[in-house]
C-alpha cells in the first residue's frame, strides 16, 4: 500500500486512503514500478520506474483536493497517463473545472520538467562525445553485427551512438559488448534520430529503427541512413526528415517482429509509411529463415552463415 507523505492530512474526505491506495495501484497497472510514497502536494515528483537505483525516469503528480485526482507516467517509456477519483458525469459544473485547471496546470509543469532534463542530458551527451574516442573496429558488438563502425565512438568498452534532434546532438545510446542497450538518463528520443552516410543527389533515404540495421542497409545500398532507435520514433523521425529533404525519395525499412503480439515493427513502419506517403520495405525472410530474425541485419548476418 502507498504510504502518505504530507504534513497535510485531509480529514474531508473519508475514501482519501481508498483513493491514494487506486492511484498508487494505476502505477502497478501502467507496468511500472510505483514510488515508496505519494506526496500529495500537487507538485511534480519523480521516482524510479523500473526499480533501479539512479533512475528517476517515473513522475506523479498527486491532488488531495475533491475530486482528487492525479497524473503518472515515464519519461523513458515515453508513458502519460492521469487518475481521478471521479468520472465527469459525476462531477459537478465546478468540479469538472477545477479537474480541467489540474489536469492542464500538471501538462505544463510536467512539459517544463521535461525540456529541463533534455537540455541537461543534452549538454552532458554533447561532452561526453566530445571526449570519446574513436569506436576499434573490432569492438565485439560491431564483429557480432558485421557492421563497420560509421563514425561511432567508445568510451570505456561501450559504443556511443549519437542522437540528433535537429543539428545538435541531443542524447546517445550506449551499446555493451553483449549487446545491452540504455539511453543517456533524461535525454531526449522522440523525433530524434542518428545518421549514417550522408545525403546524396539521386539516392533515396532510407529510415529504419535500429542503430545495426541501419549500418546494413548504408553498406549494402550506400544511401544515407536515419536510425529512429525504436519502432515509435519512426513517424517522427520520417516527418523530420521529409521536412528537411522535401524533394527526396523517402523508403521505410521496417522491422518484422515476426514472434511478438501485433508485430509492432511492421505496424509502426506501415503506418509511418501511409502518413508519409512513402515507399516501404521489410526483411524478405525466405521460408526457411528462424522466425526469430526480425531486421535487415539479422537477415544479412543469416545469410553470410548459409
């Protein structure tokens, strides 16, 4: 049960506990991990959504007030979702107003918190790239992808992925030898991409998901290439680009998420596309390809091994 940390403690309302209790369980429910305590004082606080000592990616807004209600989400997840005590037909005139105000004043702060920590990731980001080294060439995640490094760098064992959102870098990705993957702490993913090769007169742009995917298709057609980082961002990264480069060919290579629910690569890549109006493309797995292969890499990669 969610602990009550306020020096306030409302005696107007007897379901108060039952409804600190509904909010602290919606945050079970989103799939995230809730704070220790809700501090119901109507400002922003942040938590550690997955757990994890360090991170402060969850954030909750809690009013105690009739109707009380609330807000939550995770800035990693790109996760929003609010809580209110009561439904709008329920309401009177004067509730549902004052619920309109709480719900907009918590936008803005929680949009305010957020640009605050893009600058401040993207000013550690841009340091630390500043001061990496050039990626070796035989770095293990680079031989297991079979990828050349195209600019990327290395900081203690671990790749660094830049990730622009305009011209300036805004976050990066950190890439371990086995694989694992994390974004810098606050920065920012939405419409944010990273390049490979450069934009050329009569070749089509290609905007894929993953970093090695990426790389795949930069080696095998030599056109440049917008890394969205996840099937979500592909939209946002498509807009961005079809904004800058208004007269070039525009190609969504997609991911085929053959083994997961919705296979949410297709899905996100078809919609980018439709909204785009641009060509699409996924991996033509033939019938004897492990359904586990899901991008242009692993289709590669499978093939040099036949």
């Amino acid at each position: 049960m969610a602990t009550l940390l306020s020096k306030k403690q409302p005696t107007a309302h007897a379901n108060y506990n039952n409804n600190l209790t509904a909010f602290h369980q919606e945050i079970i429910n989103a799939g995230l991990t809730p704070p220790a305590g809700i501090i119901d004082d109507g400002k922003l606080h942040r938590f550690s959504s997955n757990g994890k000592r360090g991170d402060d990616s969850g954030w909750y807004v809690f009013h105690p007030d009739d109707p009380v209600a609330g807000a939550f989400g995770c800035w990693r997840l790109g996760l929003t979702q609010s809580w209110c005590s009561k439904s709008p037909d329920t309401m009177t005139p004067a509730e549902r107003e004052l619920h309109r105000k709480r719900v907009e004043a918590m936008r803005l702060e929680r949009e305010a918190d957020t640009a605050r920590r893009h600058k401040e990731a993207a000013a550690k980001a841009q340091k630390l790239w500043a001061n990496a080294e050039p990626a070796d060439s035989e770095h293990p995640y680079l031989i297991n992808k079979n990828v050349q490094s195209h600019g990327l760098r290395c900081v203690n064992d671990s790749l660094i992925v830049p990730l622009y959102s305009g011209s300036e870098i805004a976050s990066l990705q950190f890439i371990m030898p086995d694989g694992e993957k994390r974004f810098l702490t606050g920065g920012k993913i939405k419409g944010s991409y990273s390049p490979i090769g450069t934009v050329q007169v009569g070749q089509r742009i290609f905007i894929c998901e993953g970093w090695a995917t990426g790389a795949t298709i930069h080696q095998s057609t030599g056109c440049a290439v917008f890394c969205s980082m996840n099937a979500g961002n592909l939209l946002d990264v498509g807009r961005y680009i079809r904004r800058e480069f208004p007269h070039k060919e525009l190609v969504i290579a997609g991911d085929d998420d053959r083994l997961t629910k919705d296979n949410p690569g297709r899905t996100a890549a078809l919609l980018a596309a439709s909204t785009l109006d641009c060509g699409v493309v996924f991996p033509p797995f033939p019938d004897d390809a492990p359904m586990e292969l899901s991008d242009f890499n692993d289709l590669q990669n499978w093939r040099d091994m036949q």
